[in-house]
C-alpha cells in the first residue's frame, strides 16, 4: 500500500522508521513547519533520507495541500501525534481511508491530555487506541487497543515513554498489516461513554488534599506541565517527587525537613519529598539547590 504518514517530532520519526522496517511503502510525510529554534528534525531528515517527500504545511486544511495531497495517490494514510485539524477530504481520500494513534482507552480520556488526566485520576491502567478518525474528536471506530498499567509511582513521562511510546508503534505497524490482509476491525464507540478532558494546564496544588490526590497530581504534571505550588509569592513548580505516608504534626503545606535529597512537606495524611522543581523565571533544578539559594528553611510554607 501506498502510505501517507501525518505525524511529528520523536513519535513520527520512530513511526516512520518502524514503517520502513516492515518494509512499507511510504510515499509521502507530513509533519509541522520547523520552529525558528529548532536545531535539527530528526523525522524530516530521516524522511529525506529516504527519499520521501516532505510537506510542513502551516495548516493541513488550506485547499492547496489537499490539492497537493492528492499527487500522493495514497492508499492509506497513517496519523502518529497530530495536533493540526485533518479535514474530511484528506481522511476519506485514500480507498483504505484513516488510521490514527491516540494514547488512551477510548471512549476513555478524549482530547490532547489523556495521559495527564490517566496518572492524575490515579487510574491503575490505561493503553493506546488505534482507531478510524472521522470529523469527531477521538470519536471513530476503533481498530485496535493494547491496555498497559500504570504503576504507584509513574509519572506522565515514564507512562509515555517507557509504555505507550513504544507499544504506539508498534500497534500502528500492526494496524498497517490487518489494513492490507482486509482483517481491521471498524468497532464502533460507545457515544455516551468516555469523557472529553480539557488540556492538562499547570495546575495549583492545594495541600490540604489528601497525600494521594497532591502525589497524583504532582505526577500527572511531570515532566508537563508542572504542578504549581508558591513560596513567598512566587510560583514554584513541582516536578520529580516521592510520597511518604508518615504524617508530620504541622499544617500541610509546612516545610519539615531539608536534606541533600530535596525538602520534605506535609501534607494531608502524609508528606512529599520534593526533588526537582522550577521556581519563575528559571530553569528546572534539583530542590536542594532550590533550597540553598532560596533560603527556604523548616517551618516555612509553601501555597
């Protein structure tokens, strides 16, 4: 089949190296346009390398790039992490049609942050959909899903990273062979299941929740966006974290130790050592450092 990857960054790089692996016929690769910043793209340059056509068109529905689109004669086309709006006309073009990669169960945890909302909510288990994209968000039939657990103590990153990053290509490499052996499933999803999330923005911890919920959120935001919490007026992001279930006698939000490790604060049922972070205006650092040059003592508190 005659293949047109939509896609980006890391995941659409490996995406189209697992493709090529398998011995795919990609005929075209469709990603963003370069940042002014940006140093290199490893998914273009492998593309040229392979002597694909590149497009990084500023908006995949202007008419021009489907009039474009069209010379690809695809067959099929294969969307790894797209945030752009892919219109109708691209998506039904192609005689197979569409497939996407999304990183939840779904109907579960519709929209740009399901992992987020995955590690927040503490739900022990999540997983990648691959699925039939239609003019809906999230909401076409489903080809085929592979569930995964999230341990106590993962994070945003190591969800992604270590489990759905790798377990993403490899499903849509699958997904490509049942497509061309006429074996994909078209499961339709239930409409009233499922929920459409917000994008997961930094957000405000408030100690006085119970130990869990404040880890969870903490995790959920980390490596992105931050959990935000404040010292002496000024935001101070939370990143990388452990939660002790000793209690301290001291409001939640109080400092109660500080060690070479990070500093230790109480919260509702327990406490959290914080060992990374990112206060305004700076880069991220390691919570002792934090704690050196900010003077934060024992008995200060934090919100």
């Amino acid at each position: 089949m005659r293949i047109a990857l939509i896609g980006q960054a890391a995941f659409g790089e490996k995406v189209l190296e697992a493709l090529l692996a398998a011995g795919e016929q990609v005929v075209a690769a469709y990603m963003p346009p370069d940042p002014p910043s940006a140093k290199g793209n490893p998914f273009k340059e492998l593309a040229e390398k392979n002597g694909i056509p590149v497009r990084q068109p500023a908006r995949m529905r202007d008419p021009e790039v489907f009039e474009d689109y069209q010379t690809f004669q695809a067959d099929l086309n294969v969307m790894a992490f797209v945030t752009d709006i892919v219109p109708a006309s691209i998506l039904g073009y192609p005689a197979a049609g569409t497939i996407q990669y999304h990183p939840s169960l779904l109907p579960r945890h519709k929209g740009g942050s399901a992992i987020n909302w995955a590690v927040i909510n503490g739900e022990p288990k999540t997983g990648i959909t691959i699925f039939w994209p239609d003019e809906g968000l999230d909401t076409g039939p489903i080809l085929l899903q592979k569930e995964v657990s999230v341990e106590p103590d993962d994070t945003l990153g190591s969800v992604y990273f270590d489990k759905l990053f790798p377990l993403g290509v490899e499903a849509l490499v699958e997904s490509v062979r049942l497509v061309a052996q006429g074996q994909a499933p078209k499961l339709p999803q239930d409409p009233s299941a499922g929920e459409y999330e917000p994008l997961c923005k930094a957000m405000a911890l408030d100690w006085m929740y119970p130990v869990g919920i404040v880890y969870n959120v903490i995790r959920g935001c980390n490596p992105s966006p931050g959990a935000t919490t404040s010292f002496k007026g000024e935001k101070l992001k939370i990143f990388d974290c452990e939660k002790r279930n000793i209690s301290a006698i001291v409001a939640p939000g109080t400092v109660v130790e500080i060690t070479d490790r990070g500093f230790l604060v109480a919260a509702n049922g327990g406490s959290i050592l914080v060992k990374r972070v990112q206060p305004a205006g700076s880069g991220k650092m390691k919570a002792a450092e934090f704690a050196a040059s900010s003077g934060i003592q024992v008995g200060d508190r934090l919100g």
